[in-house]
C-alpha cells in the first residue's frame, strides 16, 4: 500500500515514511497527505485527566501495555 501510493518518492516502506517525518524530508507534505485518513476520534467515554501523565490517573503519557485498549476506544 505504501509502494503503490508513494513508491514514486523513493517510500517503499514504514522505516521511509518514518524517515521523512523525523528528518522533514523533501516528501514530508506527501506523506502526511497520505497518513491523513488513518486520523484517530478522540475515545468514545473521553480523556480522564487529560492534563495527567498516566501513571498519576490521567491519559497523557506512555501508556504501556494498555496502549491497545486506547487505540481501541479511538477507532
């Protein structure tokens, strides 16, 4: 998917897009373009403590192994 849609840039693979995001490559524009419909909702019950790190009860932070469950709630 990634081939067909920015192959033409030189991006073949994840590790590329990952690349020109860090770097701000010269198909940077391209890229987000392309990641722009995979935008995730905020969680259908919200944020609780959207201000506190997670591992002080809020949702900002890394949230380890429940990480899945988060994106889950986003979908």
């Amino acid at each position: 998917m990634i081939e067909q849609a920015l192959g033409k840039y030189g991006i073949v693979w994840i590790e590329d897009m990952v690349h020109e995001f860090v770097n701000v490559g010269p198909h940077f524009e391209e890229v987000a373009r392309f990641l722009w419909p995979f935008e995730l909702n905020k969680p259908a019950d919200g944020l609780r403590g959207s201000r506190a790190l997670y591992k002080d009860g809020g949702d900002t932070g890394n949230q380890e192994d429940l990480i899945n469950e988060l994106i889950n709630k986003m979908n």
